[in-house]
C-alpha cells in the first residue's frame, strides 16, 4: 500500500486549507494518507517534530511519500537527514519549504521560535541519499518564503521546483482550498 503523510506548518492543524481536499484526492487514487496534527503547532520545535514524525512513519520505504508544508518541510527535511543510511522512500513534495531564512517574520517570540529551524544544520546529501524524487513548490508572492529558497532547494537537494502564480503561503488565510499541482506530481512520482 502506498502512504503518504501530510505534513503541516507552523500554527496549522489537519483541516486546514488545502489538506483536507488532498487528502480525499489520493484517498481516491488508492493511497492510504495521514494528516496528523502536529506536536505544540504554535511553538513548533525541532526536537518535538522530527521524533513525532519518526513514529507516525514507522519503516518508511519506496512507498511512503512525504508532503509537507512551511515548517513542515524543514521537519521532513531533518526527519530524511536523520534516517538511517539504506532507508529510501518514494518521493517528497515541499510546498512554501525554506532553507534560507524566512521573511515577514518580526515578532521577537517568533524570531526565537523560528531560529533553531533556521540555524541548525540540515544533512542535504543525507535527505538525497534518501529518495531520487523531490519536488519543491513555490509562489511568486509568498511573504515568508522568497524566491531565493527555489535556488536553493535545486543547488542542494537536485529537487525539482515549480512556481505557482498568486498563491501567497499557500495557506487557508489565502484562500487555497485546493492545490492540483501536488496532486499531480505527487501521482507522477508513484507510477
């Protein structure tokens, strides 16, 4: 059976914006998905998110897919870079993911939230050991994630990047209830 496990951002929870839509969708396409909520999603830490994950997965392999979201990536980000070294899985979609830091953010509570994310190194050659399927989506207006992380995510990860027009953070205050791009590569990554 393949599995996929969406994983949210900061402040998120399962029902949010366009999760529950995809969710159905690969419901529908014959996977068997999984939208937890994520451990103290308005202070998301490191050391809560990458072991809640390691145990929500379980034994990955070629058939898990990971999709995350925001803060979600960097999580599925560091839970790749700590898998141990024969473990592969099928494919990992980032949606608004960042490697470099994020803009828009100026709430001291939130810098400092923010910061280990930011600053503790991440295993990039690890996370590709890992997988040959990343896909890293991106919008041309998000105002905390900038353009700059596309570069990145390519020059690090081989990923393969994709912008989408006006979607913002891709997040329920910007109204994205649906996201087909996803889906698609998603399907494409697990024929």
């Amino acid at each position: 059976m393949k599995r996929v496990f969406i994983i949210h951002g900061w402040s998120g929870f399962p029902e949010e914006g366009w999760f529950p839509w995809l969710k159905k969708e690969l419901e529908n396409n014959g996977f068997e998905v999984q939208v937890p909520a994520m451990p103290n999603t308005d202070e998301p830490r490191i050391e809560e998110w990458v072991p809640f994950l390691e145990k929500l997965v379980g034994e990955p392999d070629e058939n898990t897919y990971l999709i995350g979201h925001s803060i979600g990536c960097q999580a599925i980000l560091r839970y790749l870079g700590d898998l141990k070294e024969d473990a592969k899985i099928g494919g990992v979609v980032f949606v608004a993911g960042w490697i470099k830091k994020l803009i828009g953010v100026y709430d001291e509570n939130e810098i400092e939230i923010a910061r280990p994310w930011v600053e503790t190194p991440i295993d990039f050659e690890s996370v590709k050991n890992h997988t040959k399927n990343i896909v890293a989506v991106f919008s041309d207006d998000d105002e905390f994630v900038s353009l700059d992380n596309l570069d990145a995510f390519k020059e690090k990860l081989g990923a393969r990047t994709l912008i989408e027009h006006g979607k913002g953070h891709f997040s329920q205050e910007t109204g994205i209830k649906e996201l087909p791009v996803v889906l698609e590569e998603l399907l494409k990554m697990a024929k």
